[in-house]
C-alpha cells in the first residue's frame, strides 16, 4: 500500500522528538541528566513544527526527576506524543541515574531508562487513493514495544558534557500483517555546554547538540545564549540542513522558567511553512537550587 511505503520511508529519518530549547530540556533525550539538580524539577514542552502546513508535525514532552537523599542517585518519568496527521508516536519511560565524584568541582553521571512506545495510524484520518482498498478505513493501526535508553553526562556548575543513545533494542515494527515498516532505530546524542562570565551581569552560554542516526548525516545544532542576571536570556541558534532559530525565556525566583523559541525554515518548506513554534515550562520545588548545570 502506498501509505506503508510512505511510512517506511519515514522511518529512515529521524523517529526521536527534537526541541530547540534542548539547553532547558536535557533530560529529555538523556537519563543521565535525571537527579543532577538538587531539586525536584518538572518540565513540559510542547512544539508545533512547520506552522500552516496541514497535518504537520506536534510534539508534547512531560517529565519529573529528583535526586535521592544522598545526592548519589536521580529517579525521574517522562511520557509524551509525537504526532503528524494520521500517524502517532507516544511513550512513557521510567529512569534511574547514578552519580558519581570525579574532581571537586565535577560529577559524572550514569543513567538509563525503561520503558514502552506505541506507535499508531488512525485510518479514519486518511482518504485512500485506491477506493477498493479498505485496509485501513475506519481502523486504528497500533503496535506496542519495550524501549530503553542510556546516557552518561559529566557536569559541574559551569559546563556539561553528554552522551547518549535511545531506541536501544531496535525493534521492528510491523503494523499490517505481512508488512514491515522498518525498525525503532537507534538514535545518538552527543551535547555540551560552557557558561562564560563576563561580567557581573552577563554571562555567555554556547552549546551544542550533534543528532545521528545511521545512515544519515549528523544533524548538528549550534546555540548561543546572553543571560542576563542570571535569569533573563536570548539567543539564537542553526541547525544544519534544517533551520535557525531565535528563543527568549525568564526564571522567576529560581523556580518557574519560562522559555520560547521560533523556528525559520532553511530548507524547501519554507516557501509553505510559518515557522516552528516551542514553549517550554520548567518547575523546580523542594529544596534550594544548587548551582549545577541548567537543563
């Protein structure tokens, strides 16, 4: 069927959600990042990609983590969707990190997560080409599967360096008898950042993010962001062969952040697209913020 094709081809690219705020959002694609803050921290993203085209891409990202009492180890659940027009990727995953003393000033920490990914075609969404083919009409295509990640993560209160990997049991997907639509690739991670002074009221924080899924290239974003006493900031980044972006956000007394990105499309889309819309939400609570790296 030509939408089993469609989707085959899909799954050749990238399966797992992007967020250009990935400098607030670490633990999304990263377990390590799960307890490093002192604090309980919940955060929610929600993404709207290629605004004005029909059925484009949404993503929804919810999560919470805490370290233990011992300040060794970090628990944390996240869910969220990932969905364009009839097709639909949700999960949920639990996550345990460790916590480890490298130098005075640096930690380094282990973490995996477990967990299960559905993903789904809703046949009422779909207008078929061929008129006899009622495979899909009125019917809702759905597999379930164990997922897993692993990351490790070395951070002090200045800079972080990370490294992970997601999808790890590489499982097919066969959502129609006899059919295979391809596989839950594994995806890489690679991620670090720097927070300069430059004075008492700047600080500048370039990071990056390296994507790579094989057989493709590496998707690299780079950012930069101004923050202003620590705790107002903008900045911009690229992302290759994709799109730039401008984002702003705001912390209110160390335990509300708020932050916003748009997205201008660099590629083909943009003759059709509006941009690429982010919002993200980060709640800590519980004890004092520590100064380690912001997710």
């Amino acid at each position: 069927m030509f939408l089993v094709f469609g989707m085959q081809q899909g799954l050749k690219s990238q399966q797992i959600q992007q967020f250009s705020q990935y400098f607030l959002s670490g633990y999304s694609f990263n377990p390590a990042f799960a307890g490093v803050q002192e604090n309980f921290e919940a955060l929610a993203t929600h993404r709207t990609q290629w605004a004005g085209i029909t059925d484009a891409p949404r993503t929804y990202f919810l999560g919470l983590h805490a370290p233990s009492e011992s300040r060794k180890m970090g628990f944390g659940g996240s869910v969220f969707t990932d969905g364009a027009g009839p097709t639909r990727r949700t999960g949920l995953q639990g996550t345990y990190s460790y916590q480890l003393r490298v130098t005075e000033h640096s930690k380094l920490s282990l973490g995996v997560s477990f967990g299960l990914t559905q993903f789904s075609i809703d046949g009422t969404q779909i207008t078929l080409r061929d008129n006899d083919d009622q495979a899909l009409v009125n019917s809702m295509q759905a597999e379930l599967k164990p997922d897993a990640s692993f990351g490790v993560l070395w951070y002090s209160d200045k800079f972080y360096a990370g490294l992970s990997a997601a999808q790890l049991f590489n499982n097919e997907l066969s959502l129609f008898e006899g059919d295979s639509e391809g596989r839950m690739a594994l995806h890489y991670f690679l991620t670090g950042g720097y927070e300069f002074s430059i004075n008492e009221q700047f600080d500048v924080e370039p990071s990056v993010l390296v994507k790579y899924l094989n057989p493709l290239d590496p998707q690299i974003d780079l950012s930069t962001r101004v923050i202003y006493k620590g705790n107002l900031w903008l900045g911009g980044s690229y992302r290759t062969n994709d799109a730039a972006a401008v984002f702003a956000g705001y912390e209110i007394m160390n335990y509300l952040t708020l932050g916003y990105s748009i997205d201008f499309t660099t590629s083909e889309l943009r003759n059709y697209s509006n941009g690429t819309h982010e919002i993200f939400l980060g709640i800590r609570f519980g004890k004092e913020k520590m100064t380690e790296p912001e997710q």
